[in-house]
C-alpha cells in the first residue's frame, strides 16, 4: 500500500514538473514535456473527440488537432486549472470547428463499440431517421445533446467543456430534443 | 413539449446513437503529430504581399485614409 502511494505520489510530481516545462516553453524541455503529455492524454483526448464525432478516423485527425492548438497555446495554460479539463476545452472547440464545415446526413455517424439497441419496439428504420435528423441539428447544440443525453455527462462537466454556463447547456439540450421531435415528426414518426 | 415527450425522444435519441464511452486509438497518434509539427506553414500567396504593400504605400501617400481604414476593419 505505502509501496503505491509512493509510486502515485512520485507520478504526480513528475507530471507536475512535466507541467511546468510545458507551460515555460524553454526551448530545452519543451518538446519533451510536450511529447510526455501527449503519451498521457491522447487517449482521453481521443476518446472525447470520439464522442463528439463519432468517427473514428475524423477523432484521429482531430486529436492531432487538438494538441497542435495545446502546442501552441501552451504560454495561456493555466496549471491551476489542471491539464485534462484544458484540453478537452480545447478538443471540444476542435471538434464543433469540424461539425461546423460538414454537410447534415454526408458525415459517417457510426455506432463507436457500442452493444446493439434493445428495444425491439424501435425499428432499424426509426433509429436511422432519428441518427438523420440528429446530424441535420446545429453543431453546438448536436455537442449539448450528444455529451448530456447520450453520454449521461453531468452538465457541469458539458458546460466546462464547451465554456458555456450549466443553464446554457440546458437551454441547448432542451432545442435539441426539441428540433429532433419537430424533424421526426416532419417524416411521420411521433415519439 | 412534455416531461413525458422528453423522456421518449431521449430513449429515442440514446437507442439511434449508443454511448461510444472511453475508447482509445487503434494506432500511436505521435507519428501523426511529429508530422504535424514537422509540416511547414502555408506559405502566403504573393498577391497577399502585394495588396498588405499596396495598402501600406497608400497609407503613406494619404495618411488621412488611415482612419477610415481603421473604421472599417
């Protein structure tokens, strides 16, 4: 146990020192640090952008992305505010930046690892209209929606991500589930 | 819309797009991202040069215009 501890303790403070090198910019530890913090995050990083998205090849690129913008604001990063909540700021705004130049219903929206749906009383067809009319939503709401319903994200958590107040991403979920039940009904579905 | 209408988009929503959860990469990013860095800025079209010019030499001829300028940008 104490072994553990040690060990946790001693990976803090190398990460923290990680931290303050990247944040420095000395030409000396910089690419070091940054190379060390892209080890450590790309997963979460990708796996944020993936949720967004929902394509697995576009959160690759995108991941990329993302650190290319940490790379060069790395001066404004505030180690207070720690690390993992700054990049998937950043990761967000990457991915709303992508929505934002894709075409409704041309982008794949694929089902990332996820069991099959179980209820029987929806059909492959109304799942389809449904994912249809999801993408045809405006992207900072499709974000709200996506983060808040389909992940379960607590909305402090959506709203520090999109760096907007926990009442916007309401206001912004509640247009969503709004316009989807206005696009389903134009197709003759009634939820 | 009603509580309950809510409710049924959501199931509606959640059964047409299942969680993707924590997943990670099939591959190493970092090869990506040293390319990435590698890659050198666009360079900026010589028309870009010309006009940035052309607007500077017009600032000097008619310092006068420079508010305007500064009114429209």
């Amino acid at each position: 146990m104490k072994g553990e501890k040690a060990m946790r303790d001693g990976e803090s403070n190398v990460l923290s020192s990680v931290l303050d090198e990247f944040r420095r910019g000395d030409p000396a530890t910089f690419n070091a640090a940054f190379e060390t913090l892209f080890h450590v995050h790309q997963r979460a990083v990708y796996s944020w952008v993936l949720r967004i998205v929902r394509n697995p090849s576009a959160a690759e690129d995108l991941t990329v992305e993302t650190f290319w913008r940490i790379y060069r604001a790395h001066a404004r990063f505030d180690p207070s505010r720690g690390f993992e909540p700054w990049a998937r700021t950043i990761a967000t705004h990457t991915a709303l930046d992508w929505l934002s130049t894709q075409r409704p219903e041309t982008e794949l929206l694929i089902d990332v690892a996820a069991p099959p749906a179980s209820d029987p009383a929806i059909s492959a067809e109304i799942r389809g209209k449904t994912a249809a009319a999801f993408s045809r939503l405006p992207p900072k709401l499709r974000i709200a929606a996506v983060l808040a319903v389909v992940e379960e994200l607590p909305h402090k958590e959506v709203a520090a991500a999109l760096s907007i107040s926990i009442t916007a991403v309401k206001v912004r979920v509640f247009r969503a589930l709004r316009l989807l039940r206005e696009d389903l009904q134009r197709q003759g579905i009634t939820p | 819309m009603n509580a309950h209408e809510e409710d049924r988009i959501k199931q509606l929503f959640k059964q047409a797009m299942p969680p993707a959860g924590d997943t990670e990469p099939e591959r190493d990013l970092w090869p990506a991202m040293l390319r990435r860095l590698d890659a050198r800025p666009a360079p900026v079209p010589w028309f870009d040069w010309a006009l940035a010019g052309g607007l500077a030499l017009f600032a000097v001829v008619f310092p006068a215009s420079i508010p305007v300028f500064l009114y429209y940008l």
